[in-house]
C-alpha cells in the first residue's frame, strides 16, 4: 500500500518507518524537517507542519495514500483537520495512549473498554477526545483503527524512572548511587520496546479485521518498580542498586515541577489486556526488558546523552527524607 506516516521520525514512528519498507510498502513521511533519522533510502519525505490545515489538505492530495499512520495528532481540533483532508482514503491508523483511561483502573488487566472518564491528565483527555473524533469519521471518511502503546521505550529515547525522563538515572544505576523510588516499590509497570509497538502497527496496515477497533499495544513483561530498577542494573551489569522508597505525596510536593509522569502514572499498578492485538495483530513482546534496556543505553552511550549522576538534586532529598525517618524513629523509642 502506499502509506503516509504523519511523523515519521520520533521514538516508534521511526520503527514503524521502517518496518513498512521491510514488508515493500511504499512510504511516505510527513514531518516539520526538524528531527533526524536514520530511515531507508526508498521513504519519500515531505514537509507539513500538521497544525497548517491548507499544508495538511495540499500533502493529502500530492501523496494521495492508501492508508495514513498519524502518530503526532494530541487534539480534537487536529483530528478534525485530518478528517477533512484525509476523507477518501482507506484506512486511518491513529496512534492513541493508554493516557486516556481513568486512574486508578477498575480492573486489572483492563480491557480496550475500561472508563476514560474522568482523565488521568489533559494530554490523555485531548487523546480521548481525538480518538472520538476519528471513530466518529470511520465507515464515512474512512475506517479507522485506533492503537494505545502503554511505557514505550527504545533507542532514542531514555529510561523513565521515579523522577522522570533525566538519564543521570543511568550513571547513578552504574556507580551504584542510591536511586529514589515511589511508595513501597511494589506498584506495577510495563516497558515494552519500540520494536515490538511498531510491528502491530505495521500489522494493521490494509488489515480489514482492524477496521473500526481499538487495540492495547502494551507490555507482556509487567513487573514492580522495585523489579524495574533491578532489571536496568543487571542489563548494564551494574551493583544491585540501593533503593530509596519515598511516599508519592512527599516527593509530589517537594519535587512538583519532577513528579507530573509519578502523579497520573507511575504511582498506580495499571496492566493492560494485549489478548485483542495478539489475535487480530499478530502482537507478540519480543524484546525483553533486560535486552531492550541494553540497547537503549547503548545508543545514549554512542550519542553521549547520559547526564553525570549528580546533575539533579536527588542526593539531596534522599538525605532530607532519611534525616527526617531517622527523626522519627528516634522519637518514637
């Protein structure tokens, strides 16, 4: 099919790019020209800021495409500039979030049709909304198939942790630093590769059973934080780390500008249901944790992106917090 990728060059679009030209689609990429990529020869590029409605209409028709991947959509008015100059088309691929369920979940796993009211955040309302925009276009403008990765990861990207995306989080795990964790460690988390998020987009591609549905693209490979970070040291055969557990509400009040990821994510154990994209997708975790967080950190090492383990003031709260434990254990003796 001849494919058009809004984006094109970001953390899975660049896997799903790809991926396609691996299974002889032809692709097109849609992209401000701002990020590089390391993309095959055969991808056509194409300049279009998406919020440039009259840009957006004039790319529709130039490409004219089978079937359009949009991965940079984050409102409901952008999706209804897309409906308008993608109607006609065959298939829109929309790349959603599971941000746009309420938290915490009523059910573990939860379904494609878990509640999304009220939203975790504004980013996973403005998704929510989007996603209502293109289901409400599908079987008129076309038919639309609607994808929500959970925790992506990959080279490219860093690893998240407590305190968010900083990677001095890396070179405190190697010199063996103490590391903040949330709570007691024990609420659940799922990375899941790059890699293995964009096949079940390639997969849906002219794919007529995906028409109209909703599909989780998420980890197979859950696990608690405290596990999390005991996986990142053996892949980067680090000391086993020191883990300090600190309450989600104090680090959420001292640390308020660190914590927005910790708040509407981190805090709460969310395990998503892949039963549906296993099925009609092909889905299937390839990547393990440990392998994916060696490839990570081996593309940060070879772009020297990782910060030195002091750049943040992590030391500092950790002192702060067992200073004020030790106080209270005292007073209570």
């Amino acid at each position: 099919m001849d494919v058009l990728i809004i984006g094109g060059t970001g953390l899975i679009s660049t896997a799903i790019t790809r991926q396609l030209v691996e299974t002889t689609h032809d692709v097109t990429i849609a992209t401000r020209g701002e990020t590089d990529a390391d993309l095959p020869d055969a991808v056509t590029h194409v300049t279009c800021d998406r919020n440039d409605s009259d840009r957006l209409a004039a790319v529709a028709e130039a490409v004219a495409p089978d079937c359009v991947i949009d991965m940079v959509c984050f409102t409901p008015e952008q999706a209804r500039e897309a409906v308008d100059a993608f109607a006609g088309v065959t298939q829109y691929v929309f790349c959603s979030t599971v941000d746009v369920y309420h938290r915490p979940t009523a059910s573990v796993p939860s379904t494609e049709d878990a509640a999304r009211d009220p939203g975790v955040s504004e980013y996973g309302r403005n998704k929510a909304a989007a996603e209502d925009v293109f289901r409400d276009a599908h079987g008129d403008a076309f038919a639309a198939t609607i994808i929500r990765p959970w925790s992506t990861y990959g080279e490219g990207g860093p690893v998240l942790h407590t305190l968010g995306l900083g990677t001095y989080y890396i070179d405190r795990i190697r010199q063996g630093k103490p590391i903040v964790v949330h709570g007691d460690g024990t609420s659940l988390w799922g990375p899941c590769h790059r890699d293995d998020v964009a096949r079940a987009f390639v997969n849906a591609v002219g794919n007529e059973t995906a028409y109209g549905e909703t599909y989780h693209v998420t980890s197979e490979e859950v696990m608690t934080w405290n596990q999390y970070h005991e996986t990142v040291a053996r892949a980067l055969d680090a000391p086993d780390p020191e883990l300090v557990h600190i309450p989600t509400d104090v680090l959420s009040e001292v640390t308020p500008d660190r914590t927005g990821m910790l708040r509407d994510h981190f805090q709460y154990s969310t395990v998503f249901d892949n039963s549906k994209a296993r099925r009609d997708l092909d889905f299937e975790y390839t990547v393990s944790f440990e392998e994916g967080v060696r490839r990570t950190v081996a593309w940060l090492d070879e772009h020297e992106e990782i910060e030195a383990w002091d750049s943040e003031n992590d030391d500092r709260l950790i002192r702060a917090w067992r200073d004020a434990t030790d106080g209270f254990v005292s007073a209570m003796e």
